[in-house]
C-alpha cells in the first residue's frame, strides 16, 4: 500500500534565526534539492525547512553542510523521518 512518495527519506529542520538574515536564508534553502518547502513560524522557531529524498546521504549534505554555511543561524534541531520499510525491518 506505500506509495512513492511514502518511501522517501524526509527531515524536519527547525531553526531559530537572526531576523536581519531571515529572508536571505528562505532564499538560499529554497535553492537546495532536497529542500521541498520552508515555512515561517511563530513560536519557539522561526523557520522550518521540509526535506525529501530518495537519497538520505543527500539529505545529510543539506543539513550538514548547506544549512550549517549559511549565516544568520542561531540553533538547529533535526528531525529525520524513519522510512516505512526501515520500521518493517526493526520489528520483524
């Protein structure tokens, strides 16, 4: 019953910023391949950044290295979705 999309690797990147650099970093991580959405928040974070791909070493690159370059970032937290088929293996 998984489809496609369902079977991709995805990551929730929450970000607190420095406002002066906020729409600069929207811009930028618009820019990454693997970056699929960037949303503004009111909260705790600032921003969050939606990642997927079929390539969880792509996926790594964007959070450690794209993300960690660009300026204006005060902290980070990274969420990395397990994939359905990893589940299945874990439990059997």
């Amino acid at each position: 019953m998984a489809d496609d999309e369902s079977s991709k690797n995805q990551a929730y990147v929450l970000l607190n910023v420095d406002y002066k650099h906020q729409k600069n970093i929207i811009s930028k991580a618009k820019s990454f391949p693997t970056v699929q959405n960037v949303k503004t928040m009111y909260g705790i974070y600032d921003l969050m950044m939606i990642l997927e791909s079929d390539d969880m070493g792509a996926i790594k690159k964007t959070i450690d290295v794209d993300i960690h370059e660009l300026d204006g970032i005060i902290n980070m937290t990274s969420l990395v979705t397990v994939g359905t088929k990893d589940v299945r293996s874990i439990l059997e």
